[in-house]
C-alpha cells in the first residue's frame, strides 16, 4: 500500500473516531487530516479525549474544541465513567455530574459498600462550577470546572486516605475539595493519583509504596503533591491500581510502579517495581516502531491500543482479562488480542477488559459479576473465566457505541446517540440497582430518571 493510501486510510480512520466522540464532521475531518501526519517518532497525535467536554474557557454549548462549536458535539460529549465501584454520569448540556454508588461521596472508606448506605445511593456531585472534564478513579475522583478550578473528593476505601487527592492532607473528603495542582489532565489509580499541567508537566500525590510516585522510591504516602522529574513535555495520561503511564510529544510513552505481574516489563520480572519513569519501547523492543495511541490499566494487566487498531496485553491473565487462556501456567509477556477487527478504543477493568470494533463491542476476563457477558450473573456451574472476545449485545439497532468504561466488577457503554447502559456488579449501587443479581444484566441508564431520584 502506498504512503497515499496509508495516509487516506488514517484519515477516514480518525474522522470516524473522532466523529464519534463528538467533533462534528467538518471539525474532524480537519482535525483528522492534522493528527494523521506523524509527530516526531511517527507517532499520530492522540485523539481527543474521550473524559473531557468544553474546554474550561467556553460555554457548554460551545462544544468539545475550539472550531467544533455546535450542539451535536455537545450531545455526544462523554457522559458515563466507571469508577472501582461507582459510576459517574454528566448531563452533557448543563455539564452537572451525578453519582451511583456511595463509594468516595458522602462516606468514607469504612462506611462506602452496600451494607452501610442505601443499595441504590444516587446523588448530584455538589460541584461549584460546572464539569468540564471527568476523571474517575478506584475509589477518588478528579473534576476540572469550567473556569478552570480543579477539584478532588473521595476516600481510601481499604484504608484511610495516602494523599492521592492532590490537597496535600492526609484526610479523606467525602465533598469536592479544591487540589493544589491546577491540571489539565488527572488519573487515579487505587492508592495514588497524576497530574498533567497545560504546559505538560506531571505531578504525583499518594501511595508509593509501589513506586507510583517515580522518585526512585517506595515511600508509602505522599500528600504534597510532587513533580515527576526526568519527563519531556507530556500530553496524556493512563493509570492502572498500582502503575502509571504518560505520553510525551515526540510519540514516546513513559511507564512506572508495580510490575510484579510484568503489566509494565514483562522481559524484566526481576525488577518487581519500577522506581523511576522508564521507555516503554526500550521494556518492549517488539513494539519499538509502534505507533501505540492509548494504554489502559487494570488491577495488574495493562492493555496497549496500536494506532492500527492493533491491541496487545501483558501481565497478569488468571482471569481472562489479557485474553489469553487463563489455564496457561505460563503465559507469553505480551500477546496480541484477536479481534475482528481493528479496535477503536480500549478500557480496562480490575480483571477485565473491553474493545470497541465496528462500533460493537466486545470484552473478556472475569465474568463473576457478568461484567464481561451482559447476561446476568454466571450460575455457578458456569465458567466465570472468559478469554476468548465475547460480542457483547446491547439492546439498540443502528446505534454505534463510541465509548466503554470499566470499574472494578462493573462496565459502562455509550452510544452514538448518547444513550448509556450498565451491567456487572450493582451491589454498591453503581448500575443504578442494587438488587443482585439481576443488576447484572445490561440496563438502560436514562439521566432524567436519576435526575428524579436525586431531586426526591
């Protein structure tokens, strides 16, 4: 194939990408005709990201990006996060954000699960300014207001709060708090929390016991939030429980913390944490001339999204979660996932994992709370390990999903036409019903219900 048709190809694969995170058409071709042509290693720019909505300068109905300033992009701007056992849901025309499950919001880490709150806990996020941009976490979230503010509120959930919430205190906050970086982008992962800035710095705060907070040490909490040093200039994040990842502009991801399980280093097992930010091209030579447009982060998997459409998984696979057979006693460091075709987009779960292809998706690893399935919780004669890809059918026709989330035992699917269902787990309340097991068959979550419900 020629370097015409290659670049053609990326274009159309772009703007249909981008189309469905909500630029409207015009705003995405051209944007696709930019972020097509290679940066630096080869690398393509990374596509909008799929968490944010109005920049912090512009109203609402200004859309995602400048030069995008229509009310589609508005309808079809991200609105669900999983969280590790909550979801969050963002009305996309007044930007206000709501919560199911109590986890992080109005209880702390001794009082957060199902048997010390109301099973179907829902409850308006009390923000001061509208969200302009959603960034969940396991047990603690990251919120950047319109104007620019940034805040954070959530708890330990196993243990009291390690300064994973940027505020310097040690304290959990079970409301928003203002953080003391101003970010432009955040990740939480179980204990620790990053931060980018708007001229690509990363900050750190939290548990480092694993290295998370790539200092060369293991300190166990860090409330004062700390500058990663050794990075070039960054422009996104990924984050799984104990590690971290950062793509710098020239196309190079950056990766540290725990790689007891090779989610980060598979050829390097002897260092069971990595203090310090790392290459990843230099832990995975395989893929050194790769173009790898995202990464996610599980419990201790890590998933790596090719610009291609091209998905490959390493570390831990005892449930499925790397779609590798988890009966193997040894599997490979890292492995391609079969799929039907190139994924669009990746998320990935405590022991599970999503992929969108062709607008279906399609998703394995642990099924114990029909997280992977979408067909109720397994019997227990049913295997609860699924590894190969499992299609998973929502109830819509003509409706392509443009965006899947994961929390710990939960997923989340938004389609086109912006309509979300959950599935997996509800026991916390965060399918919008705790009465297992039939939370954990898909559902349906529609914003004006719990709009109600908030309200009464």
């Amino acid at each position: 194939m020629g370097a015409a048709s290659s670049q053609a190809l990326r274009e159309a694969h772009l703007t249909r990408a981008l189309g469905a995170l909500g630029v409207c058409s015009a705003a995405a071709q051209a944007q696709a005709q930019a972020q097509a042509r290679p940066l630096g290693r080869g690398a393509p720019r990374p596509l909008l990201r799929a968490d944010e909505g109005p920049p912090a300068d512009k109203a609402p109905t200004q859309g995602l990006e400048e030069g995008s300033k229509c009310e589609e992009c508005v309808r079809k701007a991200a609105r669900v996060f999983c969280g590790g056992e909550h979801t969050l849901l963002r009305d996309p025309s007044t930007l206000e954000l709501y919560q199911l499950g109590a986890c992080g919001l109005g209880f702390d880490h001794a009082s957060a699960g199902s048997t010390h709150c109301p099973g179907a806990y829902t409850r308006k996020v009390p923000l001061p300014a509208p969200a302009s941009a959603v960034f969940p976490g396991y047990y603690h979230n990251f919120v950047k207001l319109v104007g620019g503010r940034c805040v954070s509120y959530g708890c330990g959930r196993q243990a009291p709060n390690d300064g994973q919430l940027m505020n310097g205190s040690l304290k959990e906050s079970t409301e928003p708090v203002a953080t003391q970086v101003r970010f432009a982008e955040a990740v939480a992962g179980g204990h620790h929390s990053v931060c980018r800035t708007r001229d690509g710095e990363v900050w750190v705060a939290g548990a480092g016991w694993q290295g998370q907070m790539g200092d060369g040490g293991l300190k166990y909490a860090n409330p004062a939030p700390q500058r990663v040093a050794g990075l070039p200039r960054i422009q996104q994040l990924a984050s799984g429980y104990y590690h971290s990842a950062a793509l710098a502009e020239d196309g190079e991801w950056y990766v540290w913390g725990c790689n007891e399980q090779g989610q980060l280093a598979p050829n390097s097992l002897d260092e069971v944490q990595l203090k310090q930010p790392r290459r990843l091209s230099s832990l995975l030579p395989e893929l050194e001339d790769a173009k790898i447009a995202s990464v996610e982060g599980g419990y201790g998997h890590t998933v790596l999204l090719l610009a291609d459409g091209r998905v490959f998984s390493l570390g831990n696979h005892s449930e499925g979660q790397r779609a590798v057979d988890p009966e193997l006693e040894e599997a490979p460091g890292m492995s391609a996932v079969s799929l039907p075709g190139p994924a669009e987009a990746v998320a990935a779960g405590s022991h599970h994992t999503l992929a969108i292809v062709g607008g279906a998706i399609y998703s394995f690893g642990s099924n114990e709370f029909g997280q992977v399935k979408g067909s109720g919780e397994p019997g227990e004669e049913e295997n609860q390990r699924v590894w190969a890809p499992h299609a998973v059918h929502l109830p819509v026709s003509n409706d392509p999903v443009v965006r899947v989330s994961a929390g710990i035992c939960h997923s989340a699917a938004q389609t086109a036409s912006g309509r979300v269902f959950l599935w997996g787990c509800g026991g916390n309340g965060q399918t919008g019903d705790a009465s297992l097991p039939s939370s954990s068959a898909i559902r349906e979550v529609r914003l004006e219900d719990v709009m109600r419900r908030c309200a009464t």
